[in-house]
C-alpha cells in the first residue's frame, strides 16, 4: 500500500491517485478517445472504461503512462461467476490491465460468504495470471458495516488488490466514514478505492487522508487544475 497525506502530497502524486472515470452508458467512442487525452495529458493512473471500449482505450493510450481498466459485472454484481470469470478473460485479452468488480451485493447480504469468497477468487485468479489488478466494488449504499467489514474480509482472503467503495450507480457514494472502515479492516497489502461522488480537490483530499489511495473520478481536470492553482498562489 503507498501511504500518503494531503498535507505532503506532490502534483505528481496526486494524479496517480485517480482513475478517469468514462462509464456513463451514453459515452460515445469519441467521447471515450477524448478521455482517454485527458487522462494521457493529466498523466492520471489510469482509465476506467466500459467493456466494449477496453480495446479502444489501449490502443489510444499505448506507449502510455496511464493504465487502462474497465469493469467486471457492473454495475449490479448479479452475474453468474463463470459471466464474471469471461468478462475479465476478455477485458484482459482487450488489453485491460486492472478490473473493476462488482461484488454479489444480494449474495453477501444473504450470509453466503463462501460464495461470495470464491467468486472473487475467481476472478482474481484470471487478472493475477495476466497480472493485472482487481479492485472489488462493494457499492456501500446497500450495505451495513457489518457487511461492509466481511465485504473486506472476504476480498482480502480472495487475494484482490482493492476494496472500493461504489459504483457510481447507487443512490449514494464514497464517504470517509466508509473509507475508513474499510482501510481498517484490511491489511496494509491491500489497497482502497473511494469512488461516486468525489468531485472536488478537498473532497479528494479528505479520501486520501482517511486512507484511499484510488479515486475514481468523472471531474479528473478540475481537481488537478485546481491543486495546482493552489499550489501556484503559495
């Protein structure tokens, strides 16, 4: 896990912490090649995409700094697992190299934790094979900390990457409160992502001293611009 503090944080620091969000279901291919510019101009971690613009976005970002990743069952989580399982061997073969799961909220919600369990495991087996990452999305609004404290359990013994907060389809998103809960109920191998609603520099900030060290992020310009708007007047 890379510890980091709002109060030390550099630019360059800063924009590896964000994934450039281009998930809305109306995103044309132009609109997606002109995030993917954004994203490359920003030298951002990475892209998150729809499936069917992984090989789109690896080929507009090759030879880049930024990674591309797109999502895995989303946005609900209720695929079969062997669905879940060919998704991420085709986002894979498309050029993905992080995957966006989407947990079995009713599944977790009902007690069938080693269902739960294995089906990340999955999943996590086919991304680590190609090595790439997987960052298990819980979406919050749904849960109770309780669940959220197994949802993270459950993740880390299934050898994902990240936990991560929503989807961005939820009635609600990222919070500190949550981002807290789960940087404590992982071990320090495992990383956390605070996604849907984060849309400005002190809410970023706020995310990242609670313990995120992934945004998932649709205003990836503003936020940048305005650190180093901040940065500059000092």
């Amino acid at each position: 896990m890379v510890a980091l503090n709002s109060k030390t944080i550099t630019y360059e620091q800063l924009a590896k912490t964000i994934d450039h969000s281009l998930l809305k279901p109306e995103l044309t291919a132009q609109e997606v090649i002109a995030g993917c510019t954004l994203a490359n101009s920003y030298h951002v971690a990475s892209v998150c995409v729809k499936p069917c613009h992984v090989k789109l976005a690896a080929g507009e970002l090759k030879g880049s700094d930024v990674r591309v990743g797109t999502v895995i069952g989303f946005p609900h989580g209720s695929s079969a697992t062997a669905i879940k399982v060919a998704e991420a061997r085709q986002a894979l073969q498309d050029g993905a190299v992080e995957l966006d799961m989407v947990i079995n909220i009713g599944e977790l919600r009902s007690g069938h934790d080693d269902g739960v369990r294995d089906e990340i495991k999955a999943v996590v087996e086919v991304a680590h094979a190609q090595g790439a990452w997987v960052k298990v999305i819980f979406e919050n609004a749904y849960l109770s900390d309780e669940e959220k404290i197994r949802a993270c359990h459950l993740s880390e013994e299934a050898g994902a990457d990240f936990v991560k907060t929503s989807t961005g389809f939820a009635p609600s998103g990222a919070t500190v409160e949550d981002v807290r809960l789960m940087r404590a109920h992982v071990s320090p191998s495992v990383q956390v992502k605070a996604a849907h609603g984060v849309r400005t520099l002190d809410a970023v900030l706020a995310m990242i001293d609670a313990g995120a060290t992934r945004i998932g992020a649709t205003a990836t310009a503003a936020i940048l611009d305005e650190f180093s708007r901040r940065a500059n007047s000092v």
